[in-house]
C-alpha cells in the first residue's frame, strides 16, 4: 500500500480521538466551565451535528480545488479547532473549538476516500478505504483511553494540545507523502450533485444511516449496560471500551477484504450478522463472561460495514464521486445521532438497561432489508444492461 495512505490514516486516527476523547473527559471539562453535565454532553451533540454540515457543505464548496491542498487546509482547520480547545477560557470559545474541528471531519473522510481509493488500483479500492478508516477505529482502541489517562494525569487541555500536535504530523505527512490526484474531467459541483440522481446511492445512504445507526444505538448507553445490567464496576467500563475497540480493528479489517470481493453480498452478510448478536447480547446481557465476547462482535460486526458502505456510494456516484462520499459520512452521523435517539427513548420508556440494544437489532434488521432491496435493484439493473456498457469492477458484484 502506498505510503500515503498512512498518513490519511493518521489524519483519521486524530479526528476519531477528537471525536471521541471527551466523552472520557466530560466531568473534568464541566467542572473547569462550571456547568453541568448535560450543557457539557452539548460539546459531543454539537461536533455530531458540525460534522454533517461540514461533510456536506465544505465538500460542495471545495469541488472545483484539487484535492490534495484540500486536504491540507482541512488539517489547518482540525489543528486551529484543537488548539481553540485547548486554550478555551470559557464553555462558549470550547464549543467553537469543537465545532471548527468538526467542520473538517466529514470532508476529510469524504475526500480522503477518494483520494485513497484512487491512489491503488481498482480492486485494492474497499481495503484502501479500511486503511484509512484504520485510524479512526485505533482512535477508539489506543486513542480514547490514553487520551482519558492524559486528561485525568495533566488535565483535559493537555489532551487537546497532544490532539493538535498529532494533526500537524498527519498535515506534513499528507502534504509529503499524499500524490497530487489527476481527475480525468474538470471538477464540477453541478456534476457532483447529478451523482444523487442515482437511486442507487440514496439506497446507500439509507443504508449506512440505519446499518451503523444499529449498532451507535446499542453503543451509545453501553456504560448503563455494563454496570447495571452485566455487573461491571464503573472502574472496568474503559477496559471493556478498549475491548470492544479491538473488534472494531478487526471488523474495519476483515470488512474490507471482504468488500474488495463483494459489496453488496458482504453488506448483507454482515448485517444479518450483526442484527444476531444484537439479539443474543440483549438476551445475556445479565452474563459477563458471554456480554465481553458480545461486546467483541458488536464491534467487529458493526465496523465490518464501513469499508463496504462508504465504498459502495463512490461506486454509484462513480464519476463524481466525492460530494457522495462527503454525505455518506454525514449519514453515519445521522445514524449516530438516530440510534442514540431511539436508544434514549426506549430508556425514558421505562424498558430497561438493554432496551438500546433491543433497538439497535430492530433498526439494524431494517437495514439488512434495505440493502437487499438495493443488490435486487442493482442485479436487475445489471442484467437488463447491453454487455458493452456494464461496466462493474470486482468491488462492487453483488453477487
């Protein structure tokens, strides 16, 4: 793999710690603001919510730059949101912080993607995209709890200051290592927005709202789970994160191998598999030993989907791929903030503890038929196709 990819990864490794850090830093940060810990819950909500408009609208405004510099000034962007934070006198100037950093979330992935995908040939594409995603999910495995460490040993600024140095390193890296990428026709916005014409990539978006929507949901109030449901002590609670994060790694790995085969086929697999576990964890979720092993599958299942989701809708927006590729991760967010909506409810509902994951397998399921609805559509599509324009590589077979 090239070596650029490496650095794309570590841009990704520092927005997924960004991202998901202050979860771990929360009662720190809104004892040092004096407010409380839902107005200081608002700094995760509103990184989540500057990240859709970001991946939408910052990638529609930089269509016609190339997009290596692109990148770039979207690392500039994510070191100016971390140091803002980390020198934030107040809640106001952090929340900025938090939300210019979010602005280059969404874009950089979006793009990133593309420029990964087109930097290895064409069936190495879906473990190109793995790679890069790699940085995010070692974010949650090593990032988020040494990153917790740092903040609670020095402070929760020194985590933000470590954040910021990690950006400049991927920015010199992108910048050294990163090929200037040669677009066969002129960037054009209006191009760009034909791709959502696509049936077929709206179906993508549904898709990776609800697939990854699942299993956020199910994530979102695991802690509650764990201690009042399974017995854990809060004190295990990050140790069983970090577990729960190497099946991510393992997911986001296997997942791309196997997109690389099939997208569709693995989508469908692999959400079926995830709507079991789902179900199995909520059922013995009172059990520790067998919620550890739960917790393993649910992160490698749920992020087996990644790579095949994001490189599912640059395949049907193949020839303006990157506007596309920015809102698929805006619908990860959206099904971020979907899940866990869904999830509160059923807990405000009276349902329990494990009524998130309950819900997370249902929304899940509807995924799985989404995505069937959509490899039907495209088989059909691709049988009634003359022979001379049917045109799909190996990733995107459905079959």
């Amino acid at each position: 793999m090239p070596a650029g990819l490496i650095a794309l990864a570590l841009g990704g490794f520092g927005i997924g710690l960004t991202e998901f850090v202050i979860t771990g830093l929360l009662p720190e940060v809104a004892a040092d603001f004096g407010v409380s810990e839902t107005t200081a819950g608002w700094l995760v909500t509103g990184y989540a919510l500057a990240v859709v408009v970001g991946a939408l609208g910052l990638t529609a405004a930089t269509t016609r730059l190339p997009r290596k510099p692109v990148l770039v000034g979207l690392l500039v962007l994510f070191i100016v949101g971390n140091t803002l934070s980390a020198i934030a006198p107040e809640y106001g100037v952090m929340m900025l912080g938090r939300v210019i950093a979010a602005l280059c979330h969404g874009a950089f992935f979006g793009i990133g993607s593309v420029v990964a995908s087109n930097m290895v040939a064409r069936e190495k594409r879906a473990s190109a995209v793995a790679l890069m995603f790699t940085g995010l999910t070692a974010s949650n495995v090593l990032g988020v709890p040494f990153g917790t460490f740092l903040g609670q040993a020095l402070g929760w600024r020194a985590t933000f200051w470590a954040i910021a140095a990690i950006g400049v390193v991927a920015l010199v890296g992108v910048a050294l290592l990163v090929p200037a990428v040669r677009q066969d026709t002129a960037p054009s916005l209006i191009r760009e927005l034909g791709a959502f014409r696509s049936g077929q990539v709206w179906l993508s978006l549904g898709v990776t709202v609800l697939g990854y929507g699942g299993m956020f949901g199910a994530f979102t109030y695991i802690a509650y789970t764990l201690t009042a449901v399974s017995g854990f002590a809060s004190a295990a609670v990050p140790w069983l994160l970090v577990v729960f994060g190497l099946g991510l790694f393992v997911g986001n790995w296997a997942g791309g191998r196997l997109a690389a085969k099939s997208i569709d086929r693995t989508l469908v697999v692999v959400l079926a598999a995830l709507t079991v576990v789902l179900g199995l964890f909520a059922v013995v979720a009172s059990n520790p030993v067998l919620t550890v092993i739960a917790l393993v599958l649910m992160g490698a299942f749920g992020f087996a989907t990644v790579p095949a989701l994001q490189t599912r809708v640059m395949h049907y927006a193949d020839h303006a791929p990157t506007l596309a590729s920015g809102a698929n991760i805006a619908a990860f967010n959206l099904g971020n903030a979907f899940g866990a909506w869904i999830g509160g409810l059923t807990i405000a509902a009276g349902l329990g503890y494990t009524s998130p994951i309950w819900a997370g397998a249902a929304i899940t399921l509807a995924g799985l038929v989404l995505v069937t609805i959509a490899a039907t559509a495209a088989r059909r599509s691709r049988a009634h196709r003359p022979a001379a324009t049917a045109t799909t590589g190996s990733i995107a077979t459905a079959g």
